[in-house]
C-alpha cells in the first residue's frame, strides 16, 4: 500500500510540474504553479521559510519522501528505471555510500551560489535539469502537436546540455536507479543529512529475513546491507519496492529503529564520469554559442554590450543570485522573448531578445511563475514604469538616411510614445524621418527592435541596463 500510494502521488506531481512548461496556455501555470514553489532550491532561494520548514520537517517524519514524490527529475529516474527492470529484473546491488564525491559536488555547488556562478547552479540543480530537458526537448513536441506556432531552438547550448543531461540520467538510472540522486545531486545530499534521524523508516526484522537477497536486488537507491541487517537511510528514498518485494514480511515501515554504524567509502566507477561528462557539456557550450550566428536562419542576433533582463528580475545581480535557469519562465513567455543565455557563467538564465517579438507591456507572465524570486511579482501597472533598458538608433543601418526613403515603423509601435520621427531634410517635412529617442520614456520593450525592418543589421535595437529603472510617470 505505502508503495501504490507514493507511485500514484509521484505521478501526480511529475505529469502537472511537466504540465508547468508544456501548457502554453498558462492554465496549468495559474492553478498548479505552487508546486515549482515548493521544490527545494528554489525554496532557499526565494528565502521561502514556510516551504524550506516544511520541506525538512517531511524528511525528518517520513524520510527522503521529496525525492520520490515531489522531485520531478527524481521521479523521471525512477521511469528510466522501469525501462531497465523490463530488460532485467532483479539487477540492483549494495554499493557503500560514495561520500566523498557527494560532499564535494555538495560543497562546489554552495561555493557556487556564493561567488554566483549561474550556470554550475543551473547545471547541478534537480529541478533546474527537469526544467530545461522539458522546455527544450519535451516543449517543442508539444508545440508541433497541439498548436500552431513555430518550433524553433531558443539557445542551442542550452539544447545541448538538456540532451546531455537526459541521456547520462537515462544511463545511470537505466543501469543503477538512484546513482545520481546519491552522489551528485545536492539536493539529496542536503536533504540525506535530515533523513537519518527519520521518524518513521524501512526496518528488516532480523527473525523473518532469510537473506534471499530480493530487497537488495530490487533497491534503487542501493542502500541496502542485507549481510548486516542494515538499511542506509541518507541514500533511502522510501520507494517502499523493498517492502513490496520481500515475500517474509521482514521489512517494515516503522517507528522502531537500531543502532546504525558508519558507512565506509569507496573510490568511485562511472558515477564520477558521468559527473564529468555533464561538467564538460557546459564548458562545451560557449564554444558552440560563440559559432552560433542566427537563430533558425532569421535575422542576425544583435550582440547587446548589456544583455536585457526580465521585468521584474531588478537587475543582472538579483536574477544571477537567485535564478537556477530552470526555464519555466522561458515556457510560460506568451511573446517568444525570453530564452536561455549562452553565456558561460550566466547559461540557461533568462534573457529577453527581441527576433520573434517584443515585450508587451501587459504581460506578466514570467514574473507570475518564477519559484525563486530571481524575477519578483510585479502587477501590469508596476510593469508600465519598469525600464529594463533604452533604444539605441544605428543611423548608418536606418532606412531613411541610408536609402532616403520612408520608414517610421519603430515610432508606429511604440507603445509608450518614446519615439519622435523628424524629418532628415528640415526643408522637406514630407520627405524621409529618422527616430530620436526619449530615455527618460523608453522602458526597453523592444517593439522599435521587433518592427525595424533593416536587415541584416538592426537600425535601432534595445540596450539592457544592469540595474532596473523605474519611469517617473506623469499625473
């Protein structure tokens, strides 16, 4: 029963967290946005303390009941594994706890968070690696099945890395089960430290074991010391297979306990070179971002000095302390302006590109379901007087005073009037108009950029500011 209950809660979580970044309609954001809240590290990030208490309070009660139930790449692992077991049941095996590889990957990735670099956070962070595998392998089928927009590659590095991501999980899980629950995600490393002193937890009654070897064959996680008696419960996620598998009814979940020992260490095998292979995907990807001249072969990506940052994210330091490149707010953009930076210390964080549309004052979408506080809720009023950066005029690309004919698209779509045509010949008020740029209006929506039909150099694109600006607004 403990086993069906958890099987039936874990899917329950893992096919509405997917929802999060396939429904491009924002239903699924709207009711069942709590649940990315609630996920561990976007918890701490956000300084959640109602959740992150909650959160230990369940690991102290149940065990590591999160990273069977909650965890959607947890989850996702455990279905890689019931791939392997239709290959060959019965094929897990005790392995002692590799705590030296978990404790570094543990200690580099707060050391990370600390000196903030973006993209190692984003790189080990569980649910950060569920969230773009969804946004940039699941999303786009999704797309091409159920709606009518364009499937295009947002940021190929990111792309590359989800593919890497997904295909060393599958291998470890496929192989191993929980291999990279109990050795490289930080998430359970942190979590295992509570798990320990569990109240409730898998027991094996020393009278009813035969040691068949059933529980230990059929163990995930790998836990189990079966010629001792014992059970590892910082690796044990409470899967309950153990339990349903043993035909004795020796094991049982319970309050009772016995002394646990010290579980020794052992050099690692493939755990710390599949780390390494993920690890050298990432430095990889700036290579490949750097070769990487159009998107879809539309225009010409416009090399920005400041990259723009969402409304709402404050700046580039707020966004880099807080964000773990989870990409739900890449998903959730209704305008098909944010996608994943490919820059090495900030990849698959959020930057806002103007090729397939513009920031709509009105939107705010990303703000809405940001788990973090990477991007702060903001109201649409708030977002009309945020100034994420200002339009910069090209004069040498602009059609009017390079061809001498008339454009005026970038001042027709502005939405916020910051944009004044004036005509190049002062004698000839009918004649060709370049644009001249209020600052102090321009809130970087990047409608001018969007319009602008100069190709393939933008006559007028949007700079990002580090730090956010708020619009005096008139009364």
């Amino acid at each position: 029963m403990l086993r069906i209950i958890r099987v039936i809660l874990a899917y329950i979580f893992f096919i509405l967290i997917t929802l999060l970044f396939l429904d491009f309609t924002g239903t699924t954001q709207r009711l069942f946005g709590w649940m990315a809240q609630i996920q561990f590290l976007p918890a701490v990030l956000a300084l959640n303390i109602v959740v992150i208490c909650a959160l230990l309070l369940l690991t102290i009660v149940f065990g590591r009941i999160y990273c069977s139930v909650i965890c959607p790449l947890g989850v996702m692992q455990d279905i890689f594994g019931w791939f392997g077991k239709k290959t060959r049941k019965n094929r897990y095996t005790y392995s002692k706890a590799k705590n030296w590889l978990r404790y570094t990957v543990l200690g580099i990735f707060i050391l990370a968070i600390f000196f903030g670099i973006a993209s190692l956070v984003a790189l080990l962070a569980p649910y950060s690696s569920f969230g773009r595998i969804a946004q940039n392998l699941l999303s786009p089928i999704s797309t091409y099945a159920f709606s009518s927009k364009e499937v295009w590659i947002r940021s190929l590095p990111t792309f590359i890395v989800a593919a890497v991501t997904i295909v060393v999980l599958f291998i470890l899980a496929f192989r191993n089960g929980r291999t990279y629950c109990n050795t490289i995600c930080p998430v359970g490393t942190v979590l295992s430290f509570f798990a320990r002193f569990s109240i409730f937890r898998p027991l094996i009654d020393k009278s009813k074991c035969v040691s068949c070897n059933l529980c230990v064959k059929n163990c995930k996680a790998s836990c189990i010391d079966i010629k001792n008696h014992k059970i590892d419960y910082s690796r044990c996620v409470v899967c309950g297979d153990c339990i349903s598998k043993c035909n004795k009814g020796a094991i049982s979940y319970t309050t009772k306990r016995y002394k646990e020992e010290p579980v020794a260490e052992k050099t690692s095998g493939m755990e710390r070179r599949s780390f390494i292979a993920t690890a050298s995907a990432l430095v990889a990807t700036e290579a490949v971002s750097k070769a990487q001249e159009k998107i879809s072969g539309k225009k010409t990506v416009i090399t920005r000095e400041t990259e723009i940052t969402p409304p709402g994210s404050v700046g580039m330091d707020n966004l880099t302390s807080h964000c773990t490149g989870c990409q739900l707010c890449v998903a959730a953009c209704p305008n098909n302006v944010l996608r994943p930076s490919s820059g090495l210390l900030t990849l698959m964080q959020p930057r806002a590109s103007y090729e397939r549309g513009w920031c709509h004052p009105g939107c705010t979408r990303c703000s809405s379901v940001c788990p973090t506080g990477a991007i702060r809720k903001i109201t649409r009023q708030e977002k009309k007087t945020i100034q994420i950066g200002h339009a910069v005029w090209d004069a040498g690309a602009c059609i009017p005073m390079a061809e001498g004919l008339y454009c005026g698209l970038c001042a027709d779509h502005c939405p916020v009037g910051a944009i004044t045509l004036v005509a190049v010949d002062p004698d000839d008020e009918l004649g060709p108009q370049f644009p001249v740029v209020d600052e102090d209006k321009c809130i970087g929506c990047g409608a001018c950029e969007h319009a602008c039909p100069a190709s393939p150099v933008k006559a007028i694109y949007v700079e990002g500011y580090t730090e956010h600006k708020t619009k005096t607004v008139k009364s």
